[in-house]
C-alpha cells in the first residue's frame, strides 16, 4: 500500500487532488491507533499526518492551544499538564481497548469526537473546539470558526468534523479550549450495588446540587480482570459505583460530605482522593476493564447511548442474554458491552434491545470480518441518512476521504 507523508497543507491539498484526479480514494492517518474502528475501507493509498505535529500557538493566560492535526496527544496533554490545564472533556485513549502502542493524536482525537466521563458536566470534544483549518475532498483548503470562544460567524463548520471519522475533510490545524486543572479532586466510592440500586444512587448524586463530575458503575462480573487502578479499592469481587467531585479543597470536602449524607440510604461511601481518583478515571474513561491485553480482549465491544433511567435495565437485560460484560458511565447514560465472540457480534440483538429505549449503539471494538458483516456505527433513518449524505457530499463529492469508514457498502 502506498504511504503519501505529507509536510504541510499545501501537501495535503496537492495528495488530494492527485487522488481525485485518479479516483483513488485515500485513508488518513495519524498514528493509526483507530484504524481499526469503523468498516473495513477499499483503498491502496494512506495519506500519513504525522508529521503535521507542531504546537503552532500556546497561551495559557487565554486558555487557547492551536496544533497541528498530527501531532501526539500524549505530548500535548503533557504540554497544557505542565501549566496546570487540561482538556475539559477528557479524551478516550483507545489504546488499551485497542491494544495500540500510543494515544493516537489531536487530529483522531477531534475526527472520533469520544469525550470521557466529565462530558455530563463540560460536553464533548465538539463543544471545545473553536476552530479548524482543513483540506476539502475538492482539494481546496478552508477555515472554520476561529480562535475565540464567541466566534459564532456564519456557519459552524468545525463542529460538522468531530465525530466525522476523516469522511468530510482531512484536518491540517486545529484550535481547542483548555481549562484550569482543579485544586482538588475527590471520588465516593459504593460498594456492592445492584446495577439497578446504582443508578438510582447516580440519578440521586447527578441531580443533586453537589456538581458530581463523574458517575460510573462496574458490576461485580466486569471486574474479573482486576484493573489495577480499581483492584486496589479492595476485592474485585464487590461491584463498585464511582462518584466524582473537583474544584477547589474547601469546597470538594464541603460537597463530599453533603453527597455522602444523601447517599446514606444506599450504603456507607468511602473517599479516595487525587492521584487515586484520577487513576481510578482514566481506568473508566479508557475502558480498562476490557482491554485487549486482558482475558476479554477478543471480545467485541459495543458503546451504547439511552437515557440514563433505563441504563440499568439495558445493561441487566443484555449481560444476561449474551453472556457479556457492562460497564456504566455518565450515569447509565453510556453502557460498554463486552460481549462472547460471534460472527455477528449480536449486532441485531444489541441494536435492537437499545432502540426499545431510546437508545442506541456503535461496535467500537471487532475484528475485519465482523465489520464487513455488521454495521459499525448506528444506522440512521431515511431522513437522517440523505440529510447526511447532502453534508458529506458538499464536502467530498467523490468519496475520496476515508471511503465506507462510517456506512456499509459504500467500497466502490
């Protein structure tokens, strides 16, 4: 397969209009840790990011960082890290639930859109991204939004490339909202609920006036590959339900203790407190429990969006009809299914189970001949489709950017 390492965008733009020119579609990459996401792509060409990986613009006094799409999120979440900021909506490292070598970068990042834990409370990647610039499937370079929070010009462009999966354009520079890191940060710990006492508890926290930043749940089976980060809370025998406080000292303390007297009726709560929560975190957030280096790394894995009153239920309801694993985040919100490998990973099953809640559900995790089986991401409606299909076509004509990545079918 040929590799086309670009330098810059003028590079980008000369790749893709050579591939429009031969209609030869293109698969973008950065690092290529999320290769393995979406359906299965007919092309013998990858257009290689990487080297896009300068820091173009850092101030920290604006909490406003412009990068180039290649470059390494580890490096830059180190680089806000060392002026005590962070990015608000908590980035997924997939590598775990992958089993990649890196966290990828800020252009996969923006172009998969997976926010962590903190998105109830600071919204997704989409929500933070003030600006973009990038190469369209015409081979035309442009700009969206900018590098203020109230750039509201025009159409929004920038927003269309979250969770756009590289169909629409190949971003060369992005401009990202950074916030403070909090002074303090304390997590209540509920041992031995069933799923659905759980999520009365996180109903009950999230709508309290205690600013809960995270509410997770793992049930006693998902915790049968003991991750360090939660093993170390005690037996991985007991299910163990997480509830998130930060800010400042004073003030977490305050809230801890008032969340504590108001979950009294679901048990007594422990409290672990900074590095140990944030480890604890980054363990829900990256979906640690069925990592690909662990007893259930074969298995595939499904997110699943529903309203979080009926999280309990769904989870419950699938775990015993598949013989799968949970896990619960954004309070029952957003389910992980690690299911028995099958050659349709229970895709009519799964999908179906979520929509009779409102719900529904993306294979995040599967081998090649699973994905040329089953549709990856949620089919959508009639409707939603061709409004869809307008979008992409306005952007990419000739599907010459990550082609059939996010449909079925779509190869030719």
């Amino acid at each position: 397969m040929d590799t086309l390492k670009v330098r810059d965008a003028k590079d980008v733009e000369q790749a893709v209009r050579a591939a429009i020119a031969s209609e030869q579609p293109l698969e973008i990459i950065g690092h290529g840790t999320k290769r393995m996401v979406g359906q299965s792509m007919a092309t013998n060409a990858l257009l290689d990011l990487s080297a896009l990986n300068a820091v173009t613009s850092y101030e920290p006094n604006e909490l406003i960082i412009t990068v180039e799409a290649g470059a390494p999120l580890a490096d830059v979440k180190s680089l806000i890290d060392s002026k005590n900021q962070r990015f608000a909506f908590e980035p997924m490292d997939t590598a775990p639930l992958l089993g990649a070598s890196s966290a990828g970068t800020i252009g996969g990042m923006i172009g998969a859109g997976l926010a962590g834990p903190r998105r109830i409370q600071a919204g997704a990647a989409r929500d933070h991204l003030l600006g973009a610039h990038a190469v369209s499937g015409f081979g035309d370079s442009f700009k969206a939004g900018g590098r203020v929070v109230k750039n509201v010009t025009g159409y929004d462009l920038c927003k269309l490339l979250a969770g756009s999966w590289g169909t629409l354009a190949v971003m060369t520079e992005v401009t990202l909202k950074v916030m403070p890191r909090p002074e303090s940060e304390r997590t209540l710990v509920l041992r031995d609920l069933d799923d659905s006492t759980a999520n009365q508890a996180m109903t009950a926290a999230l709508g309290s006036p205690f600013d809960v930043s995270g509410a997770a749940h793992v049930p006693r089976s998902s915790l049968r590959d003991a991750v360090d980060a939660l093993s170390g809370l005690g037996s991985p025998r007991n299910a163990l339900t997480l509830l998130r406080l930060e800010g400042i000292a004073a003030s977490v303390a305050h809230r801890a203790a008032s969340l504590a007297k108001l979950l009294a009726r679901f048990g007594a709560t422990e409290t672990i407190d900074d590095e140990r929560s944030a480890s604890i975190w980054e363990c829900i957030r990256d979906v640690e429990p069925f990592a690909a280096k662990g007893p259930l790394g074969a298995w595939p894995v499904w997110r699943i969006v529903c309203p979080p009153a009926s999280g309990s239920a769904l989870g419950e309801r699938l775990a015993r009809e598949t013989g799968g694993d949970v896990l619960y985040d954004w309070g029952g919100g957003l389910i992980w299914a690690a299911m028995p490998p099958r050659p349709d990973a229970q895709a009519a099953l799964v999908r179906q189970r979520a929509a009779a809640v409102g719900g529904h559900a993306m294979l995040l995790r599967a081998g090649n001949e699973v994905r040329r089986q089953v549709d990856v991401f949620q089919p959508a409606s009639a409707g939603v489709a061709a409004l869809s299909e307008r979008v992409r076509q306005s952007f990419d004509p000739k599907g010459i950017l990550n082609r059939g990545r996010m449909a079925r079918g779509t190869l030719a």
